[in-house]
C-alpha cells in the first residue's frame, strides 16, 4: 500500500514544513511506501511538487532554485526518510512530473540504498532508466490526463492506454502504472505472462480497494488513505485464511 499526498495538500501554498509533517505521519501510520513527485527547476534543482505550475502562473521548469525556496527539495526529502526511517522500513514510489532528470531522481535514492520503483508518463523516461540503471524498477504510467485535447486526440490516447502493449514493450519497463479506471483482466494476466508488474492509482473507495485486495492481481496501490487501505487489505487476508 503507497501512501499519496493528497492533491489539495500539493496546492501552491504548501511549504516544505507542511510537506514534512505529512511525510512523517505516513511513516508513523505504516505505509510500506510513499509516493512522491519530483519536478526539476531550469537549473536543475529538484524539488517535490507536483503541479506543473506555481501560484505565480509560472512553469517550475521555468524558474531558478531561489524560487523555490519555501518547497521541499528532494535531496531535503531523502534526509528525512533517513532520519525517520533509518532502517529503511519505506519504499519510495518516485513519480518523475517531466524528463531530462532522471538519473539526478533516482541517484540518492540508490545512494541511500532505499526501495523504491519509478514511475513515468514518458516512454523515453522508462527507456533511459532502463537503460541506464537496470537494475531499478521503472513503470510506465498509463492515464494521462485529456484535457484540452482535440477529439481524435482524446481517442487516440484512450485507445493507447485501453491497449498500452506496444508502449510497454518498447521501454522496456518493469511494468505499468495505471490508473484504476483503466485497468482490465486481460491487460494483468498479459503482464502476468511477460513477469510484469502492476501499480495501480489512485484508490480511495472502500469497495475498489477490496476488489483488488480480493484479486491479488497487483503488486501495489497507492491510496489518500492509507489507514483504511491497510484496514481492509487486513480484513481480506483475515478471511482468505478463514476460507
């Protein structure tokens, strides 16, 4: 079960304080990982956040390391999970928001000798960390947000991520990130054949995390509410060790 900051806890606002303190009480709660995003500055200072843009309207690939001062860096964000985790009890679910700092992301991690998987939106991301270090789990993320896309655009890109194979097979990556609405049986036992892995996001009702506990069918979900998923991955052992 991964632990993800809830998305109105990222808002432009939020100091690295703020950020601290949640990461502590995912720690203190038991979450077995934590997933963070990570975006880098245009002098390649990385920091964890993860709307594209600050409360300025600028892009954070835009700006410069001073102004950034007030979020959570992610080397500040490894020494945390150092001091509060020293017996590295937490994975990381490292989610890269763009490209071009790959290797930079997941280096201390490596460093610091802490579990983790990588997940990305951008194949060329996963081919590079494949590429690069293969001996770390690299995930290709399918769900990308439509937005303002055209209409062919949009089903042009639900198609890819109904049917991603051809996008997995050719980063070569550990396996998929996929966000729960998309996810389908025939896509897990396709994985499942291959020795892939499946990661899904996010997961906050009661009734969805059940299914996928029921099915054990994933190797991780990443929840807003970590108490309540390890409660019912709880309960759901309890009765297969009844049956």
């Amino acid at each position: 079960t991964a632990y993800e900051i809830p998305k109105r806890d990222w808002s432009s606002d939020v100091c690295s304080s703020d950020l601290r303190e949640a990461f502590v009480a995912a720690l203190e709660r038991g979450a077995e990982l934590i997933e963070i995003d990570v975006r880098s500055t245009r002098d390649g200072f990385l920091v964890c956040y993860h709307d594209e843009h600050l409360p300025s309207g600028l892009a954070v690939c835009d700006v410069s390391r001073d102004d950034v001062v007030s979020l959570m860096s992610w080397n500040e964000f490894v020494d945390l999970l150092n001091d509060c985790d020293p017996n590295r009890r937490t994975g990381i679910h490292l989610d890269l928001k763009d490209v071009g700092y790959e290797l930079l992301a997941v280096d201390p991690l490596i460093n610091a000798q802490r579990p983790f998987f990588v997940t990305s939106l951008e194949k060329q991301s996963i081919q590079l960390l494949r590429r690069e270090r293969p001996d770390e789990d690299a995930f290709l993320t399918v769900g990308r947000d439509r937005g303002s896309r055209s209409r062919w655009s949009r089903w042009w890109l639900r198609a890819s991520e109904i049917f991603p194979y051809v996008n997995v097979m050719s980063t070569n990556a550990s396996g998929v990130a996929i966000h729960h609405s998309l996810l389908r049986p025939r896509l897990v036992r396709w994985l499942r054949r291959r020795n892939l892995r499946v990661v899904v996001w996010t997961v906050n009702g009661r009734d969805a995390m059940a299914h996928l506990f029921a099915g054990r069918s994933i190797d991780a979900l990443t929840t807003n509410f970590p108490l309540k998923a390890l409660t019912v991955r709880g309960e759901r052992t309890a009765a297969r060790m009844a049956e």
